[in-house]
C-alpha cells in the first residue's frame, strides 16, 4: 500500500509530504483547489509522461516520490524488480522517485537505482489502481476481464496451462519430426548415392596422415634410388668396408694379448664393425623404406587424392568422413523407420490436445457458473447506487482454435446497458463518468478482489448524486477499504467523506502573485468544520455543523 508522498514543485504545489495508513482515505476540497495536481503527481511514479507544465513556475525541476509497503510482496513486483536487477529486501518500503525539468527530460528511480519510465508502468498495475472518470485501464480494459472472472471463480489454471504446455511439446516433437522426415525423403536419393560413393572409398580414421607419409617416402625413393644402389653394392661387395674390418679384426685378434696397445686398437676395431653393422642395417631399412615403386607411389596418390577430394565434396575433414557415413545411414534408417515414428507422435499430440480440451472445458464451465454469479452479484450492487437501471452481464465467448492458449479457449468481457431496452455494450461505451465509477465500484465490491493493486483510488466516484446514493457509495467505500486494505477517494460528498478514516483537506491559496496549494490532515473538529462546509457551502451555519455530526457518529 501507499504509505507516504512526497511532491516538490509540481505545478502549485511547492513542498508537501503525506502520510497515507490502512482503510479508507478520503480527500476533500473546493472545486479548483487541485485535487487533480495529486493525481497527476501520483501519475508520475506510476510511469505517466512527464510534461513540462507540471514543473511549477519559476523552478528547474520538479519531483514526486512515493514509498510503498507491502504484506506480502506481489509477484509482479518481484519478477519486475529481478528483471531489472533492482537490489530491493522484502520488508521493507519501495521508493518510486520521478523527476521532471522544466526544460524537458525526466528519470526514474526506484530505490534510488535509475530505471525507465517504462518499469515504472510494468509495477503499476500492483501498486495502484485508479479509476477516474475517463479512465480507460483496470476494470473498464476487457484485457483483464478474464482474469478478474478466473479469481472469482477459482479456476485451476494450474492444471489448464500444465495441460496446453504438454500439447504445445507434442505438437512441436511431431512438427520436427514430420520437416524431418519430408526433408530426408526429398533427399533420399542423393543420399543413397553418397553413401554409396562413401561405402565404396570406406575411409578411416587416419588414413591421410598415413597415405600423406607413404607417398612422401615413395617420392624420396624416387628421387634417391640411384644413390641408394651405389651405396648397396659398396657395402655388398667382395670389397666391402664392413668385411674388410671384419678381416682386419679376426687378424688383430690373434696378436691383440702382445702388446697394450695392439688390445686398445682391437677395442677399436670391434666398435668400428659393430658401428658399421648398424649402419649397413639402417642402409638396409631405408633402402626398403625408400623403395622406389612407381606402382605404390600411383596408389597412395591415387587414395589420397580421392579422400581429399570426397572431403571437400562434403566439407569436411577427410577424418570426418567415416562419421559422415554413419550419419547417411542414420539418416536412411530414419526414413524407412519415419513413417511408424510419426505414427507414435501423432498419437502422443492427439492425447495431449484431449486432455487440453478436457481441462480447457472445464474452465470453461466454472467461468459459466462464475459468470452468473457474478452477475446476480453486481445486479444487487446497482441499485444502491443509482443505477436500478442498468443491467449487467458477463459475456463469454468460445476462441477459434487458432486462439486457443495457456488460458483456455474463452474469451470473457464485461458488459453494460445502462437504459431499459438499450443493448449491451462495453464498458468504454459508457457515456457518463459518474456511472462508469459507480458501476466499477458495483463490480468491485461484488468481486471482492483480494490480487489487485495495493491502493486503490476513486476520483469523484459520487459526481452528480447525493442523499441516499452517496451514503451507499460511502458505505461500499468503506467496505472495499476494510476488505482490500487501502482506497483512497477523491470526493465533493459528505455522505462518503464521514465514512473516511482520514480525511485530508486539499486548499489553495494565494500572496500577492504566488498561489499555492496545501494538503493538510484533519484532525476530528477539522473534519466537522470540512463536512460542515460540503453540506452548507461558503457560510457554514450550526445546523450544518449538527447534520457534520450526525454523519460522522452514524459511520
């Protein structure tokens, strides 16, 4: 609820702080006092635009903050402020802060962190609801009829919206795997022939690599050959250095125990040939490494060329192709397999829509239970209210399917004829504004709505009647306050400005070219001299203060 506003400088006001409490609140004051201005100010926090002629005159800017509490925090609320990243503790007061300059521009602020005027709008609709006499939001908008019914009536929408989101799955499961099936089957063919052409080649992983070396070594073959075969028959030879070291080594052998150093050139020797022997074994390994085969080397191209040029058929890496493979035939067994597995995804989308329809029906009978209840609800309302006239009606219609939703399948609305034999019409049709506030203040209390707004505001809901009708306004006030925990009432009624638990006097007053306006709250003789002055007008005489009296110890 609204606990606190503080205004500067906005258009006569110049510094007012008020303190707002539980149950109903009621603002009076003569016509021109700028009753509005608050209005306007409060509008300012709840996202309306910032125009310039607010600023008061001769001033650079203008302000309006509002502090709000609450008993429990409204989810809008706290999705909004989760958003937008809006550090904020439950439990304690959110401060909405708007300022405007006089020379155009605003900011917003909540909790003293920036944000737009547009989140400002988003948590409107939890904090305040007003209804004025040309105001086109709340009860008179038929967007949120539906959802004023389905509070009323109690409807799981739980289960409905559990039930549309499993349908809407197995109707998307059964839309992909249809484009699926009918993109595989427009493909089918080509498909068939790569992996035919895939089957054929059989990649593996790593073949590249490998082919890649072979044919290097085969092309070194090439190149090195005629080398290769003066170095064989140099050491395959009858002349051959390893036999001759041999030879001299089994000849030092028998000599080697004569003298020191005939044993240490012995010891030479036997690594000079062991040496060797390794050398002509890596001579022999080359050579079979680096054999020049013209058949091996045309091969290895051969293989290497086609993987590499499949590869790029298909873009991608020539290790990427033995995967390809296994995804062609993967995508074949799809297609054989497709029309079975539709089969089961159509049954599993045709159950999930009946059981959709099933909760959706049943929404819909409690919303027709609700709606004629409600009915009979408001038709008791109105005539208290002077509007014995008018009938009311909640109409429900039936969606196409292409409509159907989260919600359901019904469309609901609130519907008015304020004249015997008139037809129904939407509440915006309305013509008098006085009939729109009381009908909204019929259906509210008929409502008993508990998830609205933390504060709710009626501008002159008692404009153009008196006596009875507005003691019936007042008492309907005051029972919606009690019941909704906060309301706030602009009003030129005594009858409903007696039922007030505080009453604040909105003044004007001028010095020399300044004029200013004043809220202040009454204190018990306050308020009788204010009420006193509603019944009587500029001369307040004693019988006005004695009927003052009568109305405040009646409430």
């Amino acid at each position: 609820m609204l606990t606190r506003l503080s205004i500067r400088n906005i258009v006569l006001i110049e510094a007012l702080d008020l303190d707002f409490a539980r149950g109903l609140g009621v603002l009076t004051g003569e016509t021109g006092a700028g009753k509005s201005i608050l209005l306007d100010a409060l509008g300012l926090v709840l996202g309306d635009r910032a125009e310039v002629r607010l600023v008061r005159s001769g001033e650079a800017k203008a302000s309006v903050t509002a502090s709000f509490e609450f008993d429990s925090v409204p989810p809008l609320v706290a999705e909004a402020l989760e958003d937008a990243d809006i550090e904020w503790e439950p439990g304690e007061p959110l401060l909405v802060r708007r300022q405007v300059k006089a020379d155009g521009g605003s900011k917003a602020f909540v909790n003293d962190q920036p944000v737009s005027a547009a989140l400002l709008r988003s948590l409107a609709p939890a904090l305040v609801e007003l209804h004025g006499q040309h105001d086109d939001r709340g009860f008179v908008n038929p967007r949120g009829h539906l959802a004023l019914l389905d509070r009323y009536a109690g409807t799981n929408l739980d289960a409905l919206r559990g039930a549309y989101e499993a349908w809407a799955k197995a109707e998307a499961r059964l839309s992909e795997a249809r484009r699926d099936v009918e993109q595989a089957k427009a493909d089918e063919e080509l498909l068939r022939a790569h992996l035919t052409e895939l089957e054929t080649l059989a990649p593996q992983v790593g073949e590249e690599e490998a082919l890649a070396a072979q044919r290097i070594d085969l092309q070194k073959g090439e190149k090195l050959s005629g080398d290769l075969e003066e170095l064989r028959h140099i050491w395959e030879g009858s002349d051959a250095p390893l036999a001759a070291l041999r030879v001299a080594a089994r000849k030092l052998d028998r000599i080697a125990g004569e003298h020191e150093l005939l044993a240490e050139a012995l010891a030479a020797l036997d690594r000079a040939v062991i040496e060797a022997g390794e050398a002509e074994e890596k001579l022999e390994a080359a050579g079979h490494a680096l054999v020049h085969d013209p058949q091996a080397l045309d091969a290895a191209e051969t293989r290497l060329f086609e993987l590499r040029a499949l590869a790029r058929k298909h873009r991608c890496e020539v290790d990427a192709l033995p995967d390809l493979m296994v995804e062609m035939r993967a995508r074949l067994d799809a297609i054989e397999g497709g029309e079975a597995h539709l089969g089961e995804l159509e049954a599993a989308a045709l159950k999930a829509r009946e059981a959709y329809q099933t909760a959706a029906a049943k929404a819909s009978a409690t919303r027709a239970k609700a709606a004629r209840r409600l009915d009979k609800a408001v038709a008791a309302e109105l005539a208290p209210l002077k509007l014995d006239a008018a009938r009311f009606r909640t109409a429900l219609d039936t969606l196409p399917e292409g409509r159907w939703g989260a919600l359901g399948q019904d469309a609901a609305e609130f519907l008015i004829a304020t004249n015997p034999g008139a037809p129904f019409a939407p509440l915006t049709k309305i013509a008098s504004g006085g009939e729109l506030s009381r009908f909204i203040l019929a259906l509210k209390v008929a409502l008993a709505e508990k998830d609205g707004a933390g504060t709710i505001i009626f501008d002159e809901i008692d404009r153009g009647v008196g006596g009875a009708v507005a003691s019936a306004i007042g008492e309907r006030l005051a029972r919606l306050a009690s019941e909704e925990g906060q309301l706030l009432a602009v009003t030129h009624s005594p009858q409903v400005a007696a039922r007030g638990g505080l009453h604040y006097l909105i003044a004007k007053s001028s010095s020399g070219t300044v004029t200013k306006t004043s809220v202040v709250e009454l204190d018990p003789p306050g308020r009788q001299e204010e009420i006193a002055r509603m019944l009587s007008g500029a001369e307040i005489t004693s019988e006005a203060r004695a009927q003052a009296d009568r109305l405040l110890e009646g409430v």
